[in-house]
C-alpha cells in the first residue's frame, strides 16, 4: 500500500461533547465516522487550553517542555528550531497544508509556515463551513493532479469556541447537563446554544467526508477528527480536572487497516497523536519527546499502555499555575498559587453557566488535591487530607516533583512572567471575581 494521505480535523473546545460519546447532542456525521472507524474513549490532552495542547499535538511534547505555557495571541511561545509534525511529515515525502484555524507559534511568530507547513490557506473567522469550502476545493483539484505525493492536512474550525450566539440553539428541555453543572435554566440556554455550534461542525465533518469519498481519496486517507481540550463550561476548560482534559479522537483508517466501530479503551494522551501519525507515514519519530506512538494499537499489534499523563496549567487570560498526574484509577493536582478553588477563563466567567457558579467557585483553593477517579469521577470529593490515602498522595506527588526537576519547570524557579487579558480589569473593579484567601 502507499503512503495514506493524512487529514486531520481539530475543533476548539468541544472535549468528548458529541454523540458516539454518549451526548444527546445531534452529531450524525460524526457517529458515522465511529461506526465505520475507530473511537478512542480514553483520550486525554495534557493541557486544558488551546494554544499549549495544540502544541503538544503538534510537537509530541507537555507544554512547559515545547515552551509554549499560555496563549499566542499572549505572547506566548514555542521554543525555536522544535520539531512539529509537518516538519517531520516534509521530511518523508509528505505534501503539508494548513487550513483555517491554528493558535500555535514558534520563536514569538504566530504564522503557519513557522509551523512547518508549505501550503497555508487562511480562511476570515475560521467558520467550519468556509473553512470546508476551501478543503473542497483542495480535494478535488487533488484528485485530478498527476502529483504523486502524499499529503497531510490540517484543518481548523472555530467551532465550538465562544460565543455561540450565532448558533440556533436546540430546545432547552433536549439538552443534557453535565453533572457537574447546575441544572438552571441559564445553563440549559447557554448549552442549547453550545449544542448548536457542535451541529455546524458536525455538518462540515459530513461534508470533509462527501468529498474524500467523491473524489476517489477515501480509500488512501486516514481521516482524524479531534479537539483541543474540555467544553468551555465552568469546571472543565481551564482545569485540570477530567471535563477539562478529555477529548475526543476518532480516526477512520485506510484499507488493509481494521476499522468497522472499534472502539480502544486504553489510556492515551495527546503527546502520543504526532509520533503516531509520524510511524505510520515511515518517518523517525523525534528523540526527546514526551509522546509514545500508539500504531500499534492500531493494528491490533502488542501494544504496552501508558499509566498515567502529567497535566499542567500555567498562564490562560489569568496566571493560575497547577501540575498534576493521572492513573487510571487518581488524579493529583498541586496548586502553586492562591486563587479561586475553580479557575474561570474570562469566556466562560461572563457566560450564562458561568454566571450561576462563581459564588461557589471563588472560594480559596487547595494546595493539593486528590481524587478517586473510580469512586468520585466527577472529582468532588479532595481525598488530600484523607490519612487512608496517604501512600497514593505522597506517591503521585513525588512523580510530579521529579517530572518538574527533570525538565527543568520554569515554575520551578518561581512566577512565570505573561500578561493578564485586559477584560478582567472592569470584573476586578466591580467585585466580581475572586479577591483571595482570607488566611
């Protein structure tokens, strides 16, 4: 077989919130890619942000490692010279596009061709259904071109970032809140509106799809579908916590490989996505990186599963630095600052659900926090003062010191310098965001 051609779809904020997951949300485009594919259940990011996970995609490497520990739009930044995933695609032969939506930069320059992609098609708004047009467009000039070379393409939506006012929202009463939310008629209209941004990318996924299949490239195309991090809801963006974390990763797989609604419960991390897809189109995957390929897994070969991932959280529109571990069966999280026990990106702070929380999410915080992922999923009961847990708190917090020693953490060293958004100077003034520990 040749080498397949790689298109990959990433989204903005939608975690696992689609229907092969288990959502009531309508997501028929992308149920048939699980059913037809292969569903991973159990894949985290390391980072639940867009500028920093996206790096780690892009890089195999945690964020403080790759450099990148806020946004770009921030002044945030990945190291120079690092090795990306177009780059090393290039390097085998791969023919690397870059469509619509990407938050990463390299040495201070937020520009695709700095990532490592030769082709660059920049799409106003990054809406999924122009974004799609261009994509296309692309698949059909690609299918009547006598270019032989594989290619790999990412493709970006905005969707489902804030706001989702330009959304129809679903009727409130079909909506499913998360337990972790309060079922209050403002969180129901915030995420019927929420379900109605997933809905547009969903229909730009069928579309992607419609045109691999009529253009004759399906059959050579691994085609991936993921996000960056958890929903942009209080207590899953910008935490550390698993609403925060989980993503989806569905990847319909080209002939010869099995597919057919397999579905892998393994532990995986977005750090293992780049020196997969790196194996499979028989290039060498980078030496120093964080990330372990799972294509093995893929083709039903021996395959050693990871226990845990590092997880961290450094500066987002607020500084709110935390490391934390995850097993299979524990979550710890160190919190080096004060601050609020439920970290609110801005977005989320002004939204409708974020509106019904913060009093009692700006509440001090902990030092340390543990949590039973078996016997508490949704995380609420901190087991760090717990003396029958000991042995697991004093053991995860040992992994986390010395991953930090090992890889020389900037907070290590004490407050990492960024900047605070300036939308937060008129929430500051009037009160509205949490004013610190009163110990």
């Amino acid at each position: 077989m040749s080498k397949p051609n790689i298109l990959m779809i990433i989204s903005h904020d939608t975690g696992r919130h689609i229907g092969s997951y288990g959502h009531h949300v309508e997501t028929p485009e992308l149920n048939e890619l699980a059913e037809n594919g292969v569903q991973f259940n159990n894949y985290f990011c390391s980072q639940p942000q867009c500028s920093p996970s996206r790096g780690s995609i892009l890089t195999g490497m945690y964020g403080h490692n790759h450099g990148m520990l806020g946004l770009a739009h921030m002044g945030h930044s990945m190291k120079k010279d690092i090795d990306t995933m177009p780059s090393e695609m290039n390097k085998v032969g791969y023919d690397t596009w870059l469509f619509g939506f990407f938050h990463e930069s390299i040495d201070g320059e937020l520009q695709g061709e700095k990532l490592g992609y030769e082709h660059v098609i920049e799409v106003p708004g990054n809406a999924a259904k122009n974004v799609t047009d261009k994509v296309e467009a692309f698949l059909q000039e690609r299918s009547t071109s006598p270019e032989p070379s594989p290619f790999y393409a990412s493709v970006g939506f905005e969707e489902t970032h804030r706001p989702f006012d330009d959304f129809e929202p679903v009727p409130m009463d079909s909506v499913e809140v998360p337990d972790y939310l309060p079922d209050t008629q403002k969180v129901r209209e915030d995420l019927a509106y929420f379900y109605g941004s997933v809905k547009e990318l969903d229909k730009a996924v069928g579309r992607i799809k419609k045109s691999l299949e009529e253009t004759g490239l399906a059959e050579n195309t691994i085609l991936i579908y993921t996000t960056d991090h958890g929903i942009a809801f209080p207590r899953a963006k910008g935490t550390l916590l698993d609403a925060g974390l989980e993503t989806a990763l569905i990847m319909r797989l080209p002939q010869g490989m099995k597919n057919g609604g397999r579905v892998q419960d393994e532990l995986l991390c977005n750090i293992d996505l780049m020196p997969t897809l790196i194996e499979i189109a028989g290039g060498n995957v980078p030496e120093g990186i964080d990330g372990v390929s799972f294509f093995p897994l893929l083709q039903e070969e021996q395959y050693e599963e990871r226990d845990s991932f590092f997880c961290e959280l450094t500066w987002h529109d607020r500084y709110h630095p935390m490391r934390g571990i995850r097993t299979k069966n524990y979550k710890y999280i160190r919190n080096f600052e004060d601050g609020p026990k439920v970290y609110l990106p801005f977005d989320i702070h002004e939204s409708l659900s974020g509106q019904d929380v913060r009093e009692e999410y700006y509440v001090s915080n902990s030092e340390e926090e543990l949590y039973d992922l078996k016997n508490d999923p949704l995380e609420q009961i901190n087991l760090a003062n717990n003396d029958a847990f000991i042995d697991v708190l004093q053991e995860l917090r040992l992994k986390v010191e010395k991953w930090m020693k090992e890889t020389n953490d900037p907070l290590l060293q004490g407050p990492v310098p960024g900047e605070e958004a300036n939308e937060w100077k008129k929430e500051i003034e009037a009160g509205r965001v949490y004013k610190g520990s009163m110990k």
